[in-house]
C-alpha cells in the first residue's frame, strides 16, 4: 500500500513538473572586429532593440560621401575633355558639330580687315592694327597636353597701341616689331623692317584742276577717312616717310586721303588704317567744352548779378561822399552869411578840416600803396563788396577762372587743328551761344592784361639786375685798375 502510495505521487510529480530545456548549440565564435570611436560612442549611448546609432552615423558620413562623388565626378569630367580634345587634334571628323553644315553653326566675327586710328579723352591717339601673323605652337613638345592648349579665343586679335602725337614714327616701328617673330634672311634671323607711307595727291589733284595749278603746292581736304573714295587702289600714289617725322605731323599730311599704309618687311603684308578727321580727333575736347560751358553760363549769371550789385554800392557810395561835400559846403555858407559867428570863426575850421582830409589822404595812399585816383578807389571798394557778394552766394572765384582758362586752353587747341584740318570750326555750336563766348573773350582779355602786366614787371626787375651787374663789374674794373696803378 505504501509502495502504491509512493509510486503515484512520483508520477503525479512528474507530470507536474516542468519540461526540460532543449539542448543548447553554441555557434563558432565571431572573429573581433575593432568598432569606431565614433561609432563605439554613439552605440554606449543607445538602448536595446533600437536603430538609432545607424541613422546617425549614415547623417555623418553623408557630407563626406558627398564630397566624393563630387570630385570624382569633376577628375570624371576633366579627363573626358582632356581625352575627346585629343582625339580631335589626331582626327578632325571627331569634333563637336561636325556633322551639321555651316549655315547652322553660329556666325563668327569678321576678320578685321583695316585699321583705326581713334582718338582718346587723355589725348593720345589709339592705334588698332590688324596683324595677320601667328606664331605657330609647338606641337611636338607638347604632345600629351597640346589638345588642352586649344583655346576658343585662337582666332587673330588685332592690336591696339597707345601712341602720343609728338612721339616719332619710329617709337611706333618699335612697338609693332615688338610684336613680330623674325624674319628668316640668308639662314640668320633678322627683325622686320616697317614703313610708313601717306597717300600722294598733288599730282592727281592738279591733273583735275581746269586752271593753271602750282605743282609745288600740297592739295588738301582735311576730311580723313569722312572723303569720298574717288580712285581706285591702283590709280594712288603713295610716299614713303621718314621714322623721324612726328606722329602728328605725319597723321595731318595723311588726313589729306582717306587713309595711310603700314607695310611689313620680309611677310609681303601692308596694313591700311584710317585717317581721324575733324570731328574724330577734336571730339573728346568739344565734348568737354560743352560740359564747361553749361557749368560757365550758370556761373556767370551768379557773377554779372553780384558784378552789378557791386558797381551800385560803389556808385551810391561815391553819390554819398558828394552828398556829404555838398552839405559841408551849405553848412559853411549858412554859418558865414546868415549868422553871427561870420567869417572868422568858419575861416580857421575850413583851413583845418581841408588839411585833415589832405593828410587822411596821404596816410591811406602810405597804407594801399597804390595811385590815389578815382579808379583806384572804386575798384577798392568795388572788389569787397564783389567779395562780399561772392561769399554769400556761394561763387568760388578760384574755380571760376581755373575753369575759364581752362575753357580758353580747349578753344585754342580745337582752333589749331581746325587751321591745320583747313575747316571752318563753329564754335558757338559748341559753347552753346554767343554769351559764353563773350564771357570767355571778356575773360581772356583781362588775363592777358594781367600777363603783360606781369611780363612788364619781369621785364623791368630783369632790366634793373643787368644794372645792377653791370655797376658792380665796373666798380671791380676800377678797383683793379687803382691797385694796378698803385
């Protein structure tokens, strides 16, 4: 009974008890892997069972990624090019719209085919030349990067110098040669020559003239490259000038055609280039004269209203001092005729008073320095009060005859290249009508008073030092001749 007891208690606690675990396989061990230290301290911050270390660490290597792909991406690029211009430079059927005909490709500028010569607004002249002469690249030298030494720009740039007027022909030879490679003669490299040549028209324009014409005098027109084209390229004559003459010189002589010739020693080349006429060369300078002539006329008007006020202070001025000798000359006549005092009492105060104004007189001619006259005093008293006026007006006297000289200095050039264009230059088109010009004539004439007065003085101080010099040598003269003689 005890054993049945025993028996089915263990078997109630089997079934009981728990199932017992499956048997546990144990995988290989991986091999250590070292982690990042940024990783690493990222992954010690997170939780278990979460993704957020990856996406942080895909936002840091993001920007690096990037910027690899980028210069890949550019070395990618660079080659290609560097390759295809390669290739196009050893076969020429490979380059970019071969295959399309000409009327498509997009149109180039025209060669330059003649020169200029403009003009600038700090007076030198401009000259462009079209070179038509390469120096070719060395190809064998360069081989690996001759395709990357194409450039869009291979195209003949034409050249442009400065030159002043009075520079000679020959500055100008240098600087073009400058720009030549040399010329091969006899096996030696030599350096080009280059000359000059203007048209010739005296013989073809005394040829038109009915009349009997002078041959020894030069034809002329003045109109440049303005002139009508009345002969042909074979019926022109052309002379050969020294690399001495001056530039502007040589450009007036020129300006009787219509344009000059430059040719190149040893290449066969000659360049022609337009002659300025006129209203190119003076063009800068009238377009300045007619910005100071606007700035002039509204100047003058502020200068002839204070001019006027100052003349009228200066004439009431002198109207008050007669007023003042009239009243003194009633005053003495009242008190000598009509009353008791007579005349021994206004004699000795007449006798005073007009010696008092007589050395009054005297002392301001010792203070001015200056002739006691009428038009002394009023220009004394005519310039303060214009200075007055000037300064309340706001009219800088400094600037105003800075700015006419100035204007005056424009006229007068424009003039000599009108008299040596032979034109007819109007110049009231320019100072914007015959106010200015008078203003401007006013004022020249007053500084060439001024400048005679100057030059007079200069003059006289030059006379009275040779005096001077001549005295003292004779004074040595007779000193050497008393201690000879002793």
């Amino acid at each position: 009974m005890n054993h049945a007891s025993r028996r089915l208690s263990t078997q109630l606690c089997r079934l009981s008890a728990p199932a017992a675990p499956a048997p546990i396989t144990l995988a290989a061990p991986s091999p250590w892997r070292p982690i990042p230290w940024r990783l690493a301290a990222v992954e010690t911050r997170t939780r278990p069972f979460t993704g957020t270390a990856i996406w942080r660490k895909k936002d840091l290597d993001e920007p690096e990624r990037k910027a690899k792909e980028l210069n890949q991406k550019g070395l990618d690029d660079h080659e290609k090019d560097v390759k295809l211009r390669q290739h196009q430079v050893k076969r020429p059927w490979l380059r970019e719209n071969a295959d399309k005909p000409p009327a498509d490709q997009p149109a180039q500028n025209n060669p330059m085919a003649k020169g200029k010569l403009l003009t600038t607004p700090t007076r030198l002249l401009k000259l462009i030349l079209p070179l038509p002469l390469a120096i070719e690249k060395d190809k064998d030298n360069n081989s690996k990067e001759y395709g990357r030494s194409i450039s869009v720009n291979d195209d003949i740039q034409p050249l442009a110098l400065l030159i002043h007027p009075q520079q000679p022909l020959s500055y100008v030879e240098r600087l073009i040669q400058a720009e030549l490679p040399p010329v091969l003669e006899d096996g030696r490299e030599k350096i080009p020559n280059i000359y000059f040549r203007a048209e010739d028209t005296t013989t073809d324009r005394a040829k038109e003239k009915k009349g009997p014409s002078s041959p020894h005098v030069a034809s002329y027109s003045g109109l440049g490259h303005e002139a009508e084209e009345d002969r042909k390229d074979s019926e022109k004559n052309w002379v050969r000038w020294s690399s001495s003459t001056e530039m502007g010189d040589f450009i007036r002589d020129a300006a009787r055609g219509r344009e000059f010739a430059i040719e190149v020693e040893g290449y066969h080349l000659e360049m022609r280039v337009g002659v300025p006429s006129f209203s190119d060369r003076t063009y800068y300078m009238r377009l300045r004269l007619r910005r100071m002539s606007k700035e002039i006329e509204e100047l003058s008007r502020i200068k002839t209203e204070c001019d006027l006020l100052a003349h009228k202070s200066a004439h009431t001025l002198a109207k008050g001092g007669f007023a003042m000798l009239s009243a003194w000359w009633g005053i003495v006549y009242y008190v000598t005729f009509h009353t008791e005092f007579g005349w021994d009492l206004v004699e000795p105060i007449t006798y005073l008073a007009g010696l008092t104004t007589i050395m009054g007189g005297y002392l301001w001619f010792l203070y001015i320095s200056r002739d006691l006259s009428y038009k002394a005093a009023m220009n004394i008293t005519v310039s303060r009060r214009q200075n007055a006026l000037y300064e309340s007006r706001g009219f800088d006297l400094h600037k105003w005859e800075n700015l006419v000289q100035e204007a005056n200095a424009l006229r007068k050039e424009v003039k000599t290249v009108a008299s040596e264009y032979d034109v007819d230059w109007d110049e009231t088109k320019d100072l914007g009508g015959e106010e200015v010009k008078e203003v401007l004539d006013k004022e020249k004439k007053k500084n060439g008073r001024h400048e005679d007065d100057e030059e007079e003085a200069e003059e006289e101080e030059r006379s009275k030092t040779e005096k001077d010099k001549e005295k003292e040598e004779e004074e040595q003269k007779s000193k050497e001749e008393k201690k000879e003689s002793e």
